[in-house]
C-alpha cells in the first residue's frame, strides 16, 4: 500500500528532516535548550515516527525498521556510541502500537502515549550512558535536570506539531 | 503478562539486550583507543554531516535575521564599551608586536623551531549539537581532511572550551569542558600567580550548577588567589601551552580535607558555540 501514495517519498524525507532539526535546534538555541544545570534533549524523530503510527491508517509503512536506521543515524553521527537509539526507537514504535490497538487515540490520549514514549527514550539513554559510563549523575538528578525538562520541551513540540503533521499526512496519502 | 512474556519473546528480548550491550561495549572501545572510527563509520558520518549543512543553511540565516534585530538595539552602548576598550588594546597591541618579534629572533637564536606555545589554528564552524543530556558534545564541520587529530584542543572566543573526541573526513565531533563524563579527557593546566611561581596540575570535573570548572588533588602550598590566569601547561599529549582556560573563582580543600581544590571560572561561553578554533600544535608531538 505504501508504494501507491506519496507517502513513500515524504515519510523518509519527514524523517530525517525531523532528525537533522533535533541536532540543529541545539547548536542554533544552545542557550534555550541547554540552559545549566536543566538539558532539554530534543526528540523531534521520535514524535515523527509516533504521530506516523496514528496517522498512517491503512498504509503499512515498516516503521520498525526505519524507526531502527532513524536509531542507528542518531548513534553514529549525534552520540558516536553505537547501540543505545538503534534499539530504543522500534521499542518506542512497538509500545506506540501496542496502545494504538488498545484504545481509540486523539489528541489528548495521543499526548500521554507520547509522554510514556519520551520518558522511556530519556531512561533508557540513562541507563545506557550509566553502563559505560559516560555519566555518573544519579537517578534523581536525571529525574530533575534532564527528564523534567525533555518531556516539558517535547510535548510543547507535540501540540504545536500534532495538527500540521496531521495535514500533511492526508496530503501525502491522497 | 504471561502472555506478553511468552518464551519467543523473551528470548529475542534478552539476545536484543545482549547485542546493545556488546555493541556499546565495542564502540566505546573502540572510541577509547583507536584514533579514528572505522571507515565505514566515518563514512556514513559524512555523508549524513554533508546534508546536514544543507539543512542547518536556513536555520541559521532565520536565527541570524532575529539576532540581527536584537544586535541593532545594543548597538550604541557596545559601541561606548568597545571605545574604550579599543584605547587599551591597541597599546598591548603593538607591546605585543615587538615582544613576538624578540621572540622570533631569540628562538633564531637559539636554533628553536617550535616552542610549546606555537600553534595553526583551523577555524570551523559548528552544525549540530547532540541531543542529548550526558554528552555535551558539538558537531563541527572540519575534519582529518583540515589536518585534525583526536584530542586537539578546541577554542572559541577567548579560551579553551573542549577537545576532540572523534575524527571523520569531513566533520568531528568535540567533547566539550562541561562533560563530567568518567572517561573525559583530562586537560594539563598550570596557574600562574603574582609572584610568578607555578601550579601545574589538570581539570578533574565540571560543576555544571555553578558552570565553573574544577581542578583537584593539588598538593602544593604555592599562594593562589581569586583571579589569578589558568592556560594550558602543553605537557604531555598533544596540547599547547599557553592556551587561556580561565580564572580562578575560589581556592579551597576537597572534601576530605587533604588536598586543595580550585575552582576556575572558564574564559569562554561553553553555552553559546557558533564558530570554534581548533589548536594544532607545531611542536612535536609525545604520542
């Protein structure tokens, strides 16, 4: 189904456009974004790959895999440290699914399923850092500096994105 | 949940955490010894760093438009500040000029190619920063192609802000002060006081709450008061001396109360990197 709409051009071109901002927004904003001691991380790939899941309807497009190259990307070019995003994304798109099919998403129940979504990026990268140790800071910490402002960030990017990301997904399967 | 936990998946989640596990493992290694990713890394980093400046194009002209406005309102009272700023520095200026200059001749003299302090520097700009909390960690647009090596010392503006953590042919990546991460690089500093004698020592930490940085286990008793200069000391590694890290803000113990511990104020904005230098040191190099 894919292949006969436009989708199959504007998902991959949504997708690394919404990757490449995330690293932009953060060198052009650092004082905004990356404000001491609170560190907003902005996740806009995954709110593309997260509203592609409400959107895509009939069209089965395999997200799980580009959810994986969209990771894989992230690893190598952003952090340098292979194998942390290659795996949290399709879990993030593979969660997004299962509560698609467990209740009727809309705005409001789009945005929590999106919240449970960015907070397990943020702990899962947690913990991944934690484990080779390129952090040392403390749970609590990550709570207060980095989570509390990521979520507060990204789901300002969720309201102010949803309705435009809508338009332009029924564009793009018409 | 029994069901969710079915053997299959099970299995397949526990060889998933497995492999990242491994995956991390190798490339943090790899990171840690080697002094270029693999090729393939490297190349699949410029190609996704080629379109990244493509795309970064108008995000910063639409940035540069609205700090352009916001310039235009300060400028007059920057204007009065630089005035006199501008009196004083061409003084030292031209104090500068003749002081090179002797330098130069007496290192003639003495048949001394490059001394510690001498350095290229190669200018790069700043296209990404990575999104994330536990590396503050910049993309920059030069790389082994502009003569680039891992660890060089990164400057922006007026003082030390980073170093180079991975090299690609056309981008690297630059770790920079503030990252308290374990296996961040070390950087050997020395202070100066006003009496002349010397402090040598290297960062050990980041304060990210205060954004001061921290220099620990000095066991010398040499007097060093709020204000003195920090610079690099270009012992070891591949690091010129000379280069300005910043001030001293306070002088103290650590918390055991054995050694002395100084926190510096950093001589750059860390916060605020649009166009960043990158030291090469014309000295020979010890690794």
């Amino acid at each position: 189904m894919l292949r006969v709409t436009k989708l199959r051009y504007g998902f991959p071109i949504g997708l690394l456009l919404f990757f490449y901002l995330d690293g932009i927004l953060g060198a052009v904003f650092p004082k905004q974004l990356f404000s001491y001691p609170y560190s907003m991380s902005s996740y806009l790939v995954v709110l593309w790959l997260v509203l592609s899941v409400f959107f895509e309807d009939q069209i089965h497009i395999p997200l799980e895999i580009w959810a994986a190259i969209a990771g894989g990307l992230f690893d190598v070019y952003y952090t340098g440290i292979f194998g942390i995003f290659v795996f949290v994304f399709p879990i993030v798109v593979a969660l997004t699914r299962a509560c698609y099919k467990a209740f009727p998403i809309n705005f409001l129940s789009g945005l929590l399923v999106h919240f449970i979504d960015v907070t397990i990026v943020c702990t899962l990268s947690y913990v991944g850092n934690l484990v080779v140790h390129l952090t040392s800071a403390s749970f609590a910490d990550m709570l207060v500096y980095s989570l509390a402002p990521t979520l507060a960030y990204n789901l300002a990017a969720y309201v102010i994105l949803y309705f435009p990301i809508q338009w332009v997904f029924d564009r793009l399967k018409n | 949940m029994n069901k969710f936990f079915s053997n299959r998946r099970l299995v397949i989640v526990i060889v998933c955490l497995i492999v990242s596990f491994g995956l991390m493992s190798v490339s943090v290694a790899i990171r840690n010894k080697r002094s270029t990713p693999p090729l393939i890394q490297q190349f699949g980093n410029d190609v996704v760093g080629l379109v990244n400046r493509v795309i970064a194009w108008p995000v910063n002209g639409l940035k540069g438009s609205v700090t352009g406005v916001s310039d235009l309102l300060n400028t007059y009272q920057e204007n009065q500040r630089l005035k006199s700023q501008v009196q004083e520095l061409a003084q030292t200026k031209v104090h500068d000029q003749s002081v090179s200059q002797e330098n130069k001749r007496l290192k003639q003299e003495l048949k001394l190619n490059h001394a510690l302090t001498d350095y290229s520097p190669v200018n790069a700009t700043v296209i990404a920063r990575t999104p994330s909390s536990w590396e503050n960690q910049v993309i920059i647009d030069k790389g082994s192609a502009a003569g680039i090596k891992k660890n060089m010392p990164v400057l922006s503006g007026s003082g030390l802000v980073g170093r180079v953590s991975e090299v690609n042919r056309t981008n690297s990546k630059v770790e920079l002060l503030s990252n308290s991460s374990e296996s961040a690089n070390r950087f050997a500093i020395s202070i100066t006081n006003k009496s002349g004698s010397t402090v040598n020592g290297i960062i050990s930490g980041f304060d990210n709450a205060k954004n001061q940085i921290e220099m620990g286990n000095i066991t010398s008793k040499t007097k060093i008061q709020k204000g003195d200069k920090v610079v690099t000391s270009g012992l070891g590694g591949i690091m010129p001396a000379g280069l300005l890290v910043g001030t001293v803000a306070s002088t103290g113990t650590d918390n055991y109360g054995t050694a002395s511990k100084i926190t510096i104020k950093p001589a750059a904005d860390i916060s605020e990197l649009s166009v960043v230098t990158v030291a090469i040191r014309q000295a020979q190099t010890t690794n």
